[in-house]
C-alpha cells in the first residue's frame, strides 16, 4: 500500500503541481481582465457592482470591500459582473422602470456608457492579448520551420510536385513565417490556393491548388521538417529517442545530440542527411554528433550507426490500381491514368516477377532510363484494353514518399505515380515466416496488430498493442508501420480465406530481416522538429510583431467561424474547456514565452467570441443597446427574456458539445 501511494505521489511532481498552478492563473487572469473592463468602466460611469465573480456557482472564496462582494466559484468555466439592473439570470431587471430609476442602475445610465460598460470586456481582452503578444515576442517563441518535413502522398500537395525539404514562402499572397502559418492559412481559406516557395535545389515554384476537404480542415497534406537534433527526452524510459531493437538503439546516441557531419562531410540541415541516408542505405555511417557535456561545455562525439534492413513476412500482396498520378511527372507526360493497373514492366510481370512493394526501387535503378510499362486500362462496356507505354524515370530516391499515415497508396517517386497494394495475398514466400502458418495464396488479410513483446523497451507509442485495419487501402501503410515498430513488438495477423469469407483467424507471424534490402530512413533514430525562435530584437519591434499577430489572430477566429459555417471546418476541431486546460498546461511547460502567446490567443479569442451577437453574450446586449439607440425605446420584457433564455440555452448546449468533443471525439 505504501508502494501505491508513494508512486502515485511521484505523479505529482513538483513540475507538475507549478505547471498546473501557472496554467490555472493564466486563464484565470484572462477571465479577470475580461470582468475588471466592465468593473472599472461600470464603476467609473457610477453603476453599482453588487458582485465581482470569477467562476460560478457558490463560492471557495468571498470578501465584500466596500459595497461589492469579490467571489472565487468553484466552476471556473468563466466569471461575471453583476450590476443593478443587469443580470442574465433575470432579465427582466433590464425593463424593470423602478430599477431604471435608481440612478446608480445600470438601465439608468446612458446609452453611450452602457455600451461603454458592455464593451469594455472585450477591449480589455484585446489590449491584454496584445501585451501578451508583446512580453511573448521580447522573451522569444519557439515555432516549427516553414520548412516541408513529408507530403501525404495521393494528397493535393503531392499531387501539384510538393516535396520534402520544399520552403513555402506566401500562401495567397500572405508571408508565411512558420509552419503554423501553412496549416492555419489552407485551413482557412475559401476555392483554390496559391502556393510560393522553393524546392531544396533552390528552384523556385508558384502553384495554385485545391485543398482536400476530406477531414476536419482543408489541407493539401504536408508535415512538418525534422531537424539534426536527436529528440531532446527528459525520461527516455518514457519517451525513448530511438526505436527499441532498430540500428540507432545499438549505437551511441544521447538525447540532445546535434548531427553536424557525416563521414566527414559537414551537413546543415534534414534534407542533407535524408539523401545520404537514401544513396548510402547500405552502409555504416560515421557521425557526427555535438554533445553538452554535464558542465554545459560542447564536445564532437564520433557515432557508428549501422545499416538497417527491411523485415518481410514471406507475403507478396495484390497489385491495385493506380490511385493518383503527379502533374507534370513521368507518368503523366507518357499518359498513364487514374485507374490504370500497371501488369508488366520491361516484359517482367507484376506479382510473379517483381514485388509490386519493390516497383519503386525498380524504377528508381532505372532513372534516365528508358522503361517500357505494360498497363490494363477499364474501357467502358468492354473487356479492359491493354496498353504499352514507354516513360523515363527521374533521379528520385525509391523511398523519398513513404506511406506515412493511413490510407496512403505506395508511391513511385521517380515516374509520380501512387498506387495500393491489395489486401488479398498474391503468393507466400515458401521458407518465410507466414509459410508455417497456415497462409495462402488468395487469402485475404482484414487487420493488422502489433503487440509490444514481453520485456522490450517503450517505443514512441505508449499503448501495448495498436491495430490496423486493413480494408482496400491500407496495406502500404501496415507495410512501413511493421519496419518502424515490429523490432520490439508481435505481428498478428487476422486473415480470411476464399472458402469462408467470415471466417477469420488470427495467427502470429515473426518477420524477418530481408538481405540485401536496406531502408533508406533515420535507421531507428527520432529526431527533434525543426524549430524556429521568432524573438524581436527591441521593444518597438516586439509591439510591432504583437500588433500584427493581434489582428492576424482575429482575422483567423472570424474566418474560422466563417469555415464552421459554411462547412469547410468540421465542428470536431472545436475545443473546450478541458482540451484548453490541456493545452494550457502543455504550454506552461514550454516556457514563459509560448505560454504567454497561448495566453495571448485565448485573450483575443475571448474578446471576439464575446462579441457575438448572441444573448447573454456581450455582443448580445450590445444589440439591444444598438436597436435601442436606434428606435429611441428599449425592447420588450418578453423580446429580452426570449432572447436571454434562447441565448442560455444556446450557449449551456455548446458547452455540453464542446465538452463532449474533449471527452469523447479524436481532433485528428
């Protein structure tokens, strides 16, 4: 019993507790800054504030100075103002001609101070949201790099040439100083997109593109950039920096290490190291690597990283078809189509003489080359025409797209063509490890399954078995999955056969090392995204970067809520108070100068959301004031309390949502 509640102490670390305390302040003070607009204006315009709240329900804590009671409620969802003659909980104060006659009544007071009173809130919001912005920049914030890490492949940006190690400059037009700025900028954006930048070679490029709708924003599929440092883990028991079992875990690397060289050769950034990987996969490679030593001083350590090989299950998989092809590409210009099956390559047939997995590498060998391609192209109400095409690859290395998410089709870099692997079994490797269980050719596998093997160490995921389920489209992604994780963990597999499709049998198969076929990757090694610090090199700069990203910041809400509207952002991206908690916590571990940007984005957020024309809301009342300032006469009792309760119920309901997305629906 000791034991638990000495470990479960140890989960509330002394980082913990303050980051949970820094956390809590910050949105607590966004609150308070929010409520102290309307307190100081209400109390400047002589209005008696019987209440000051932050939080609501019954109090943790109450003081009356003076003539108000200053309250702490235990729901710290919000706060609240409470003045004579305005109270949402009774709206009917706001029509009430005995309260209007109190001079020192909210209803008593102009129409120009309350409107004074009700927006003070927000301007509050925006002018603390700009301080934030200000101390934020003058500390430094850290960002991730415009710099392009991957392309989801069959994705609009792959589609229209986008690679790995491509810098977007503008996007419509708009500077782009980070990679935040791409997502937000596709994200929010209406019809197609316009793209500058240039490729790793300097090339420049100006593409104009349609995002893909087809998730909870529009996006044309991109990641960020990595960079030379080995992932910088506090616990690597916890976060390891290296996958378990993979060549990186045999060498020397430490948490923090920077790549500087490779075999000698001095190398600056990802994409350099990325290519070597590709061109010497077969090889052992000297690095490298800055280390800080425990005194802070900085050392060269030299770092043997072995080769790593491919693991096979001994299973060919079905050949599918072409599922998107790249403008411009080698496949394009020699005609091939959506839709096309490629059957033969140099008269070698697909399936029997070259593992479909293998094509990329076939013509990837045979850059600047000319290749014969023998494809099957479906011909409306006809037997499917068969086609012989001749193209010439690019020098692409075979594995510069891998199928990285779920749903990629496998790509062939080198002539631009994306395809799937089918699910059904096309032949079984006689002495490979599927061979012994039961497996056979026109089997059908319907899911995937890792399980971390007894005793191995943690690997980046922290569940002790995850699935994937296979279906038509995700075999090329299973594929690259099994190379990243299956050193430490158990395949298992759940096939069917063609004699009993509902039927299935789980069976576990051991992978084994391929020879002679090596991966072109990191070999096991995580490494750090590629950050930036964006830090204003005085204070008029620092209020200068802060104004911009002020009124950027409220451009993007209203654009975000036009996105919402008209359905180009799902709902399910929206968060709420347990998911902002989160990311309020998460910040606050970041450091001062990301916390205070992340305090800066609520501020603002507060402020326009605030100021919605929905009752209850400040942009609410705001709308009374204004028909009122108009027709000379303030509304009905029934016309407020509708629209007061109509508004409760309104916002009560999306908090009931947004709860609900934090709880129970993935942002991903």
């Amino acid at each position: 019993m000791d034991t638990v509640v000495a470990a479960t102490l140890a989960l509330f670390s002394v980082s913990a507790l303050l980051n949970i305390f820094i956390a809590a302040a910050g949105l607590g003070l966004v609150i308070f800054f929010h409520e102290l607009g309307h307190f100081l204006v209400a109390k400047w315009c002589g209005v008696y504030v019987e209440r000051f709240s932050i939080g609501f329900g019954q109090p943790i804590l109450a003081k009356k100075w003076g003539e108000t009671e200053y309250w702490l409620g235990w729901a710290p969802f919000g706060g609240y103002v409470k003045m004579l003659g305005q109270d949402d909980m009774d709206p009917g104060q706001m029509t009430d001609d005995q309260i209007s006659a109190d001079p020192r009544s909210y209803t008593s007071k102009t129409v120009p101070q309350r409107m004074a009173i009700i927006s003070a809130g927000v301007i509050m919001n925006i002018i603390t949201g700009f301080l934030f912005f200000a101390i934020a920049f003058n500390s430094g914030v850290e960002t991730t790099d415009r710099v392009i890490g991957h392309v989801q492949v069959g994705m609009p940006g792959w589609q229209h040439g986008i690679r790995s190690g491509d810098t977007i400059t503008a996007i419509n037009g708009r500077q782009v100083s980070n990679f935040e700025d791409l997502l937000r900028g596709t994200a929010l954006s209406r019809g197609p997109i316009r793209l500058e930048g240039f490729h790793s070679d300097g090339e420049t490029f100006d593409i104009e593109l349609e995002p893909s709708a087809n998730g909870i924003v529009r996006q044309i599929g991109i990641g960020q950039a990595r960079s030379l440092e080995v992932l910088p883990v506090p616990d690597p028991k916890a976060i390891p920096y290296v996958f378990p079992g993979t060549a990186a875990s045999r060498a020397e690397f430490e948490p923090g290490d920077i790549i500087s060289a490779v075999d000698g050769v001095v190398i600056k950034e990802f994409s350099e190291l990325d290519k070597i990987l590709n061109e010497k996969a077969d090889e052992a490679l000297g690095l490298t690597v800055k280390r800080k030593s425990e005194g802070g001083d900085t050392k060269e350590v030299q770092v043997n990283l072995p080769a790593e090989q491919f693991l096979g299950l001994g299973l060919r998989m079905g050949m599918g078809k072409i599922e998107a092809i790249q403008l411009g590409s080698a496949a394009a210009e020699a005609g091939l189509k959506k839709g096309d099956l490629i059957a033969k390559v140099d008269g070698l047939d697909v399936g029997h003489d070259i593992d479909p997995v293998r094509l990329t590498e076939y013509f990837s060998e045979h850059a600047g080359e000319e290749v014969e391609v023998t494809i099957s192209r479906e011909v409306s109400g006809g037997a499917p025409q068969e086609l012989v095409l001749t193209l010439t690859p690019s020098d692409r290395a075979p594995w510069a797209e891998p199928p990285l998410s779920e749903g990629a089709p496998l790509s062939v870099p080198s002539i631009g063509v994306a395809f799937h692997l089918v699910p059904n079994v096309f032949s079984v490797d006689e002495d490979g490890p599927a061979a012994g269980q039961g497996i056979k050719p026109r089997d059908t596998i319907h899911k995937v399954t890792l399980i971390r093997a007894p005793g191995t160490e943690q690997d980046a995921r922290t569940d002790t078995r995850f699935e994937i389920p296979i279906q038509d489209k995700n075999w090329a992604y299973a594929f690259w999955t099994i190379q990243e994780y299956t050193r430490s963990r158990i395949v298992e597999l759940t096939v069917s056969s063609p004699e009993d499709s509902n039927e299935h049998r789980v069976v576990e198969v051991t992978p084994k090392v391929v020879e002679d076929w090596y991966l072109p990757t990191t070999r096991g090694l995580r490494l750090n995204q590629n950050l930036i610090t964006l830090k204003a090199d005085s204070v008029q700069n620092a209020f200068a970067m802060a104004g911009r990203y002020t009124i950027t910041s409220i451009e993007d809400i209203y654009l975000t809520l036009r996105g919402l509207l008209t359905g180009d952002i799902s709902p399910k991206g929206l968060s709420g108070p347990i998911n902002i908690a989160k990311l309020a916590y998460g910040f606050a571990d970041l450091g001062i100068g990301d916390f205070l940007r992340f305090l800066g984005l609520i501020s603002v957020n507060l402020a326009v959301i605030n100021f919605l024309p929905i009752p209850v809301l400040d942009g609410g009342h705001m709308v009374f004031l204004i028909w009122e300032a108009v027709t000379r006469k303030k509304p009905s009792e029934m016309v407020v309390a509708t629209a007061t309760y109509f508004g409760m119920a309104f916002v009560l309901g999306l908090m009931i949502f947004v709860i609900y997305l934090d709880l129970f629906v993935s942002k991903i």
